[in-house]
C-alpha cells in the first residue's frame, strides 16, 4: 500500500513538473543574427504625432508623406522633397489610409491610427502605382479582394511554375518546408502546382533574402517594419527582409519574432496576381501583428484567386475558420493532452506494483 501510494505521489509530481514547464519553441532564425523587437522605439517616433492635425507643423511629418507615397496613397507624380507642414496633400493621404484599413476616418493622427502605422507589414503599395495597379481605397465592395492593374496572372501554359532559392542565403531544408508549405495552401484552391528548382536564373519564381537597398528600388528598413515584398505576374521576384528574426516553426512565437510561413503565404498571393485585401481575415491583409502567425486563405482570399485561375478540381469549396489560438498561440506550454504519457505510464507503475505486493 505504501509503494501504491508513493506512485500516487509520483504521477502528480510528474504532472506538476511538466505544466510549469514551456515547450521548446524551436526557434530557427533565418537571419544570421537575433535582433531585439524594435517596436517600442518605433512606436516612440510615431507618438509624436499624437493628435496632430491639418495647419500644424510638427518636425517629421515629411516622413510621414514619405511613407504615405511608399505605399500608395500619395502619387509618385509628386516630389519626395515634402515639407513638415500638416497640408490638404497629407489629410487626403490620411482620410485615405484610415478608410482602407476600417478606422475612423478622422483626419488626424489619432491612436489607433498610429498603432496601426507601426505594425510590420508588407512593402507592396496599398493603393494603385505604376507597375503594380490594384484598388482605390474608394472601391470598397462585399469582396475586399483587388488585383494588379490588368488583372495580371500567369498564362495558362504556366499552370506548373517552378520556384528556386538564392543559392548565397544556404536555407537549411526545414526553411524551405516552411515555403513549400505555403505554395501548397495556393495549390489546393486553384489548378496551379508549385516545384522546386535547383537553377535559380531558370525559375518562374525566384526567393531571396536580401537587406536594405538591394537594387529593386525598394530597399529593406530594418527589424519589424518591411518584411517582404513580391511583385506582380509574369516577374516572380520574392524579396524577404534578412534582418528579421524569422521563425521557421511559428507553432510557439514570440513578440518580435516574424512568422516565416505567414509571410511567404501572403507574398506568394503577390506573385500570384492579388493585391492587398482590407477583409482582415484575409492571408492578403497587409499588416501582420508581431508574434502572431496567419497561414490559412480566407473566403476572401479563396474567391480572389480562383477569379484569376479558376478552381482546384479536388477543391471540396471549404475555407478553414482559424480561431485566435490557430492564429496566435504565443504561451508555449503544455496541453492536457502532452500530460497523457505521465498519467498512463504512473497509473501502469502503481498497477504493477501494489500487484506485486
């Protein structure tokens, strides 16, 4: 009896032990060093501009129209050489960037704007530019979807593309699982197939990892602000910020760390056709919380797609409905169901042994 109930005590010992204990989140940074999340200070130079409105003049505020051209809502016609005066050409810019994204279109840089300007995000432009075309932020219907300007795809006879990795970034083989893992959520709605290549000059699609100005025009910022962009149908360039911490296997993340696999699923829409979608369940939004992880296509994401390509035939019309903890499960701790094993091989310990009494 007293061996029976020093198991007993065994098993809750090993209970306890386990759920206080974090599971490994297998961190596989691409990048070659860990850098720290740059949010806070990010988010101190935004702050600046708490409540600021039109007439005022507040240092920076150039900046502020830099970035606005950057991503499309004020025209590239127009000189980058901006002043810091709070004028009609940044209040239209900033009407436009608060309806695009469902904020109250105030006119001002009220919180929630600002927080959502230091997001991580996407390089691609949200509004129409030259080379990359796409919605108005005005064309607001049930579909949130938009694409390139020409509905840009790939040709039919292109239905089996072949990507290839920039042979100077060495990705390890479970990098490269993360990617195949996201050309495989586009495979399974459309009738496109995805292969890897070993010739990178050869590929549709060509991956890279590249940091700051890299030749296209569109340098890289830095950690937790640009992560990767991609452009349009028939170029099939895929860029990725080297300088992020990114995560290979995002089942456990971190704040400050970037979903590798989130991010490649958005930019393969990219190269696939889609432009930014402002339906904030869609793969194709284009701002990604820090140390979350968002890889399932949407409906939105779905009829966008097969708009340009049609459909999988093996696709049962089903999207999957992901929940907070599908999306963002940043505790790294055990379920009950990792507990099961101590539970069974305690209960078969105090079997055995209060038998053999």
């Amino acid at each position: 009896m007293r061996i029976f109930l020093f198991s007993l005590v065994i098993i809750v010992a090993l209970i306890i032990v386990d759920s206080s204990s974090p599971v490994s989140a297998h961190v596989s940074p691409v990048s070659a060093h860990f850098y720290d999340n740059v949010r806070n200070s990010t988010w101190n130079y935004f702050n600046n501009y708490l409540g600021c409105r039109v007439g005022q003049k507040i240092k920076g505020l150039a900046k502020i129209k830099q970035y606005f051209q950057r991503f499309g809502y004020i025209d590239d016609s127009l000189s980058n050489d901006f002043t810091d005066e709070f004028d009609q050409l940044l209040l239209s810019a900033l009407k436009s960037y608060q309806l695009n994204f469902n904020l109250n279109v105030t006119g001002e840089f009220d919180f929630s704007t600002l927080q959502n300007m230091v997001k991580p995000r996407c390089g691609n432009p949200d509004i129409a530019k030259k080379g990359y075309g796409g919605k108005t932020p005005m064309d607001h219907t049930v579909a949130h979807f938009s694409f390139f300007e020409g509905q840009r795809r790939w040709p039919s006879s292109k239905s089996k593309l072949k990507y290839a990795f920039l042979p100077e970034n060495q990705l390890t083989d479970s990098v490269k699982l993360a990617f195949r893992r996201a050309f495989d959520k586009w495979s399974k709605v459309t009738p496109l197939t995805f292969k890897e290549m070993g010739s990178y000059r050869s590929a549709d699609i060509r991956i890279g990892f590249f940091v700051r100005d890299h030749g296209d025009g569109n340098p890289f910022d830095g950690p937790m602000k640009v992560l990767a962009h991609a452009f349009a149908p028939p170029i099939g360039f895929f860029h990725l910020d080297g300088e992020e911490n990114w995560m290979v296997d995002g089942e456990y993340l971190k704040e400050g760390m970037v979903d590798l696999e989130s991010v490649a699923v958005h930019e393969i829409g990219h190269l696939l056709g889609l432009d930014h979608s402002f339906e904030k369940d869609a793969v194709m939004f284009p701002t990604l919380e820090d140390g979350t992880r968002k890889v399932e296509l949407s409906r939105d994401d779905i009829e966008g797609v097969q708009m340009l390509y049609g459909s999988n035939p093996d696709y049962n019309g089903s999207s999957t409905v992901y929940t907070h903890h599908q999306e963002n499960d940043i505790s790294g701790y055990s379920t009950f169901r990792s507990l099961c094993p101590h539970w069974l091989v305690g209960f078969f310990l105090a079997l055995v042994l209060s038998i053999s009494l």
